[in-house]
C-alpha cells in the first residue's frame, strides 16, 4: 500500500525537521533529494505497520494517532535555470522558516579546497526557496566557504544560525548578507552541533571561594572520529553589524554606545565616520573601555548593545567583552564593512 512505503521511506532520510506548529516537515535523504512531508491521521493498516515495526525495538509501544506523509520535492527540476544543480546534505527549521544547505552537482570528488561549492536556500513554509549568501567580507577581501555542510544549528536569542561543515568550517548566517562571517574551529569534519548552557562558576581573588555563577553557552560540536569538542558561543556569533543591521538593532530598543574618552560630541563624529548618523545616535551613551565593567553593572542582562568606534578596534574588545558578561545582544559597528 502507499501508506507503507511512506513508511518505509522514513529510513533513507540523513536529517529532518519540522516547522514550529509540527505541521509540516522538510527531510534530506542519502542521494541529497529534498523531501516534503505533511501530518496526517493514521488510517487502521498505516497504525498496524508502524506498531510491527516499533515493537521489536520496544514490548510496549504506543501507536501514534498521527503519521508523516512525504513526497519527494524534485528542487533540480522545479528551478532548472534559475539556481546550478544541487546536492543536499542537510536541513534544519530556524525559527523563521526552512534552511536547506547542499553542494553544487557539479562540484568535484575528493577533499581538494575549493571543490564542493556549498550553497544554502531558504524558504518560509518549504514552497518558495531563495538562496543565502555563504560568502564574507574580510578585511583581506571578500572569502567563499570551501566545505560541504553537515549539520545547521541555530542561537534562538540572537536569530544566528551556524552551518557546521567540513575541515571544522563553520558559517555564521546574521540575516544581513553583509554579515557572514566564516571561522574554523577544528581539522576534523563536523558532523553534528548544538548549543548548551553551562554554568561558569566565578572565584573571588581573595578567599577562592564561589562568589557567583554566571551562565555560559557554549557550541558543542561532534567530530568526524566520534569524539567531541566544544567552544564558546561567541566565538562562532558574528558581532559586527552593517549599518543597516546596526540601526536595525536600535529600533528593536537597542543602544548606541561610543567607547572612548571623550564627551557626546566625540561619539557623533566618530559616529559619522563610521556611517552611521547623527540623527540615529542622539542620547547614545560614552564610555570608556577601562570602565565597561562598571558600565555593565548598570544593565540588564536583555539590553541589547552596539559598541562602535573610530576603527572598530576598541568597540569589538567591548562586544565581545559583554558577551563574556553574560549580554547576549552585544554587537559593534565600525571599519570593515
């Protein structure tokens, strides 16, 4: 019957995932063929054929009421001329939609750099897909990601989301295109990821004693030899913002902090030198990066931050210095854009 070979079908998918309301499902299978599925209710043979087949695994098992129902979604053929031939390798829901990453069909065999061409699409619901930038501004230029894609996880508090893949690249997606940042952790390819909370216990210099405990995510990553190794969060998020992303951040209740030594008409022109306007930052606030410890005692933990400077030197020793602090909305604007 149709329904068991749906079944069946489960068994082929590398990765799959489903939307916030359960409703929908977007699954990778071991070709690189995208599927969708949809939740429906069990008829009496669909409920038969799933209890035979979880009940050697378990005595008691309960029989769901309702089941997945899939059809392969033929990505090559539905954009032939818009998007190159893809081959996927994994997909993941973000919060706000569907991502898919895969390799071009025509990239080379073997592990040579440069010969997998990866690439990632997005869609709201799984019906229209568009593609994301994977490439990043540096200040040696513009840089292209060069491995396959294996795993995606995403920061629910910051929307960033991490495209973990070959030789240890990891490639963090903002939502600004101007902000992709590319990093490697590790030689090995990683397989899978996910972000943890750890709790960082703080010693006083004095007596060695517990003075507080301070949260900390951290991304724990699986490597190819099966062993594990993790990193601070913040060493994978991408602090820098755009302009646009950065003003974007000031609307969501954000504020502007200027970090140097001087008084509000210090922070406008630096501000302007750094593209940002005047008009944007009126009320930002001044401090000095010897005095952020003492800045961060006056802020919620939830207030979102944008540090910026003349160079962007000064603003991202403060951002990623709020991050350690536990701000988890820390971010500078500057040079290097």
């Amino acid at each position: 019957m149709k329904e068991k070979v749906e079944i069946l079908e489960l068994d082929r998918f590398i990765q799959f995932c489903q939307s916030e309301n359960g409703q929908t499902g977007l699954a990778v299978d071991r070709d690189g063929i995208l599927w969708r599925g949809e939740r429906q209710r069990q008829e009496a043979s669909v409920q038969e054929a799933v209890a035979q087949k979880e009940s050697k695994a378990k005595e008691k098992q309960e029989i769901p009421e309702i089941s997945w129902h899939w059809k392969r979604f033929d990505f090559n053929k539905e954009y032939q001329g818009c998007y190159p031939p893809c081959r996927f390798t994994a997909v993941a829901w973000t919060g706000g939609g569907f991502l898919a990453t895969g390799t071009e069909a025509g990239a080379k065999e073997g592990k040579e750099a440069g010969s997998f061409r990866p690439v990632a699409y997005s869609s709201l619901r799984g019906g229209v897909w568009q593609p994301e930038n994977l490439t990043a501004r540096t200040p040696e230029g513009i840089v292209a990601p060069t491995e396959p894609v294996y795993d995606i996880c995403t920061d629910q508090a910051s929307g960033q989301i991490f495209l973990l893949g070959g030789r240890g690249q990891v490639i963090t997606l903002t939502g600004c295109p101007k902000c992709v940042k590319l990093s490697h952790f590790t030689d090995q390819d990683i397989r899978k990821g996910e972000i943890i909370t750890k709790t960082i216990e703080n010693l006083t210099a004095k007596t060695k004693e517990t003075k507080e405990a301070n949260e900390e995510k951290v991304l724990q990553l699986t490597l190819a030899d099966g062993t594990t190794a993790e990193f601070p969060l913040h060493a994978a998020l991408q602090l820098h913002l755009s302009r646009e992303a950065a003003e974007e951040k000031r609307r969501q209740g954000g504020i502007f902090v200027y970090v140097g030594d001087g008084n509000g008409s210090e922070a406008v022109e630096g501000a302007r030198k750094v593209g940002v306007s005047s008009v944007k930052v009126s009320g930002m606030l001044v401090c000095p990066l010897p005095k952020l410890k003492r800045f961060f005692e006056a802020w919620p933990k939830e207030q979102i931050l944008v540090f910026f400077c003349e160079t962007g030197v000064k603003a991202e020793a403060a951002a990623k210095s709020a991050r350690v602090q536990g701000y988890q909305q820390a971010y500078y604007a500057g040079e290097g854009e």
